[in-house]
C-alpha cells in the first residue's frame, strides 16, 4: 500500500508539472490554432493554415535603457502604452551566464545593484530557447489558470489492472 500511495503522488506530480508547462509553452509560442495566440505571435496576422504569423524579432544590444530601446519602442505600440513593469523572460541558462551579469553589479559596500536603469523582473523558464528572451510589459497580455484538478476515473470497464487519471486546467 505503501508504494501504490508513493507512486500515485509521484504520477499526480508528473501531471500538474507537464500541464503547467505546457500552458507556459502556449503562454510563448502558442500558434492560435491548436493552443492560445502566444506573445511571440501577431495577434491580426494569420497564415492560410489558422495559425497565427510570428512577431518579428528585435535585436537587443544591451540590457540598458538604449540597449533596450528597439525592444520598448515595439511595446510601447506607438506610445499608446507606459512602459512599467518589463518582464525579460528567458532560458535559465542564459540568465545565469547573460542577464544577471549584465544586470547586477558589485557596491563598495558589498552588496549588489541593479544597473538595467529600466523595471525589469526576469523570469527564467526552460521552454525558452537558448540565446533568445522574450520582452513583455505587465498587464498587456496575461493568462492564467486557476487550478489543476486531477482525478481517478473509475468508471472505465474496458481497462483492466490501469488507473485512468484525467487532468483539468481551470
């Protein structure tokens, strides 16, 4: 009984993790079609095939207000929006060897500074790719769930000596 209880929360575990990544996955690079429109896609342009049409990317020089400022003219669409919060999300890899290098410097009194002179939270996720990051403004696009709900499914006949599990997002 012990390893059946073990093995149920380890298979519960594994769910809740894939379905969050995969809504981080859609949160990115969704394609409209089979998933939510990602904030790497254009929301007005779709291609023949339903899926929506990638933004173009924007090379950033410097984590520095004129290093940024390609990148913060995009979002700013037009001076139409504040520039507040700005998100940099990118692979853990590259936050740890790029971002908090160019971000963080040493005070002569021991501790560490920010040196972006711009709002920025970085966030680090593994569906990221390698070399790249994804800049976003708080509050312009968000989504979300509010729960993950897994369930056994007992009223299943046709399998026998399985467990059927059924995972929800809300």
């Amino acid at each position: 009984d012990l390893e059946i209880g073990y093995v149920d929360k380890y298979v519960r575990a594994v769910l809740n993790k894939v379905m969050q990544n995969g809504i981080a996955n859609g949160f990115l690079y969704g394609d409209g079609k089979t998933a939510p429109t990602g904030i790497t896609k254009q929301i007005s342009a779709v291609e023949p095939d339903g899926t929506h049409t990638a933004k173009v990317a924007v090379s950033v020089t410097k984590l520095s207000p004129a290093g940024l400022k390609a990148a913060l003219k995009v979002l700013v669409h037009s001076g139409k929006r504040k520039v507040g919060t700005v998100y940099l999300i990118c692979n853990p890899m590259d936050e740890v060897e790029y971002v908090n290098p160019a971000l963080y410097g040493d005070t002569t009194s021991g501790g560490f500074v920010n040196k972006a002179g711009v709002p920025l939270t970085v966030i680090s996720n593994t569906n990221v790719a390698a070399g790249t990051a994804i800049l976003t403004l708080a509050g312009v696009y968000t989504m979300g769930f509010s729960g993950v709900n897994i369930m056994d499914y007992k009223e299943t006949k046709a399998l026998e000596d399985a467990d059927v599990m059924i995972g929800k997002l809300y």
